[in-house]
C-alpha cells in the first residue's frame, strides 16, 4: 500500500500554503511531517485525508482509499467521554460498517498490543489518564481496518511511560499500515521514522533515513 501525493498546490486567497508537494507514504515505514506551526502541516494532513481539496496536482491511493485515512488528533478529540473504552470502540467499528463479530475477532487478535484494555474496556474514557486515552484512540483506529493513520503530535502531554508504550505499538502495528506522525518531539521520531517530510518555504522535501537531526 502507498499514497503518492503528486505536485500538490493549495492555496487559501492569495496566500500559496503547499506548491509542488511531491512525496509518498509507504505501507511498513513511519513517516514525520515537520514544520514549524503555521506552514503548512495541517493542510497537508487535511488534503491526505480528504476534508480538503488541492488547487493542483492529484493524490494516488494504491492498496487503500481516502476512507482508510484516519486522523488522530491531539486532546480529547477522539473519543466519547461518557461512553466506555469497548463502547467507543465498538461505535467506531459501526461506522466503518464493521458488523459485531468482526469488531469483536479484530479486538481479541490485536488487543495483546493493548496491555491495559481487559484492565480498562469497562472503563468511561472520562477516567482514563491522557496517555490512556491516546492509545485508545489509536487502537481504535487500528481494530476498525483503517489502513492509513495519521497522528496529529502524538506525544502530546503523555508521560515517558505512555510514549514507551506508544513506541511498542507503532513498531507492532507499522509493517501492516501506513502511519504518518506530525510532531516536534524528536526523541520520540527518531526511535521510529525512517522517512522525513519537511516543510520550508512553501515546498516540501522528502529525505530517507534512519534519523532526524
């Protein structure tokens, strides 16, 4: 699987945000997406996973579709706090068209991956620590068949302990899916990425590598 985006342009009135965006995110590797704040790396995500449109150029998905795409996001935007864990989980897989019993057989195949989840299924996601609700989300996404994930800074108030966990699970998850990371925590992406997006004047290059300097 891969998505190859191809010469994007967006533009937002006179102000050209992304122009000759050229790069590919490939099924088994981690990609990060740096730029500082206000460059460009939300309209990126936001063209990627369909709630924009480009100006120009076009974007392939080979393996997936656009509705594979799920994003992320950094808080609490991501799950329903008065629902439990299995609750959520169970919703979202409805809204991918999941019926019960695959829900269920993809929950028992991958929650090994999910230490805490018998511990916290029956749990409302308002108890739930940050770092508690951010790997929930992200299984989530991954017990619902999404195909492409997009974690929009996804270490985001999470103490070492929960990144260390969410180190594990990207790493597990990776060779099946294609993951995208925005963020500025360079110890976390340095474990994990083995392409580089950067965003600078407008243009983006893609460096292959095992480390972001």
């Amino acid at each position: 699987m891969k998505i190859k985006l191809n010469k994007i342009k967006k533009s937002f009135k006179n102000n050209c945000i992304i122009k000759d965006a050229t790069f590919t995110l490939r099924q088994g590797e981690v990609s990060v997406l740096k730029a500082p704040n206000g460059t460009g790396k939300t309209t990126i995500v936001n063209l990627i996973s369909g709630l924009m449109i480009q100006d120009s150029g076009t974007i392939e998905f080979d393996g997936l579709t656009q509705k594979d795409v799920c994003i992320i996001y950094g808080g609490d935007k991501n799950l329903y706090m008065k629902n439990t864990v299995d609750e959520n989980l169970y919703y979202f897989g409805f809204l991918r068209g999941l019926r019960k019993d695959k829900i269920r057989s993809n929950i028992q195949k991958m929650k090994s991956i999910f230490v805490n989840y018998d511990k916290l299924r029956n749990t409302l996601c308002e108890e739930l620590s940050h770092g508690q609700k951010r790997i929930v989300s992200i299984f989530s996404s991954i017990i619902t068949d999404n195909k492409c994930i997009i974690l929009d800074e996804a270490t985001e108030g999470l103490d070492q302990e929960n990144i260390d966990i969410l180190v594990n699970l990207i790493n597990e998850i990776k060779k099946d899916v294609i993951i995208l990371i925005v963020s500025h925590d360079i110890l976390f992406v340095n474990d994990l990425v083995c392409n580089k997006i950067v965003i600078k004047n407008s243009r983006i290059y893609e460096e292959v590598e095992n480390e972001i300097n």
